[in-house]
C-alpha cells in the first residue's frame, strides 16, 4: 500500500489477475452467502434507478454487483484492468444483457456511449488522483444520471467519507451519504472500520 498526497491508499502493486482465482471468497466480493446476497441486492435497488437502465460497473471484479443489477433488469456494461477478472465476470454473466470490457476503470474504454448510472465499488481508493476519475465518470452519465461509490477505509488503505464528499461536490449534483459499518449482513461480518456509499444525483 503506497500513500498519495490527501493520505489515501493507492494498490498499483496487487496483481489483480493473480488474485482473480480467490477474490469471490471473501463474502462480500463472490456474494454467495444468501444472505449476504440479499443485503447487496436490497442496497442495489435503493440506488441504482427503478426502471431498467444502462448501468457501468467500473472494478467490476467478477462481476458480482453485475449480476445483481442484470437479475434486476438493468443493461450492465463492466470495465476492469484484470483481464482474468473480466473472464470471470463474463462467464458470471454468461447469456444476460451484459458486456465486460478489460479497460482501465479511471478511463473506461466506453467511447461516446452513456449511461444512467455508474457503479464504483473499492476502486477510488486505489487510483493515484480520484478528482479527473470522478469528473470523467460524471461527464459519462446522461442528464439525470447517477454515480453510486462504495467506499471505506480498512486500516492504512482506502478514502474516508468526507475526501470523497469534498471531490464530488464540485461536480453539482445532489450528493448523500449513507453508512453502511451497521449493517454486517452486506461484509458477512461485523465491521468496526468505515464503510459507507456516496450516491451523487443529476436530477
């Protein structure tokens, strides 16, 4: 874990395809508890839109949120560095309404394409400078759109609340921040770290 100038972690040195293999043990990352399950499914239909949408999941892993957002009708594009993750994800997914490019999260290979939503999770805390990922996110998002961040600090790595709140505000969206440490059903434990999501809105 390296430091960045604001105190926020950085994870350049992981080998995410290295990691691919193991990443859907932790229970919050391959969601097969059922309960778990439920939680992050129940969270998704709080923030994502009710009607289907075009949803990006940018870190998308394996896919997991993926699956969850297409089991609720929403068109999901995915974009993830690790080529090894991304063939996980497509077999996740296999015969949905969903696409899985291997791209860079902080610039998504997406073209001039929109979207109703962009969906983060534990991928801010990683990059080197969050503020031109978030401003090139927002600028994907058609008029009335929405980006949803999960986020958290564990120990020395990740990005509090309050850093991510002040690098969203600037973009002029209605901004809300909702706690997620409580609620162990969504981590398959209990948490005494910070955890939280920041929904930023357009409309």
């Amino acid at each position: 874990m390296t430091e960045n100038g604001d105190g926020r972690g950085g994870a350049a040195d992981v080998d995410w395809d290295a990691e691919a293999g193991s990443f859907d043990e932790e229970p919050d990352h391959g969601l097969r508890d059922p309960e778990v399950r439920r939680a992050w499914a129940e969270r998704l239909r709080e923030w994502l839109p009710g009607r289907a949408s075009d949803a990006l999941d940018l870190g998308c892993g394996t896919g997991s949120l993926s699956l969850l957002a297409a089991e609720q009708g929403h068109r999901v594009t995915g974009v993830d560095l690790s080529p090894a993750m991304v063939e996980l994800a497509r077999a996740k997914l296999a015969g949905r309404d969903a696409v899985f490019l291997v791209g860079d999260a902080a610039a998504p290979p997406v073209g001039e394409q929109r979207f109703d939503v962009v969906l983060v999770r534990h991928v801010l805390w990683a990059l080197p400078d969050a503020g031109p990922a978030l401003r090139r996110w927002w600028g994907l998002l058609r008029p009335g759109g929405r980006l949803v961040l999960v986020e958290g600090v564990w120990g020395e790595a990740g990005i509090p609340a309050e850093v991510v709140t002040g690098l969203v505000e600037p973009l002029g969206g209605r901004v809300r921040v909702e706690r997620l440490s409580g609620d162990s059903l969504l981590w398959g434990k209990d948490v005494d770290d910070e955890r939280y999501v920041v929904v930023v809105r357009g409309d």
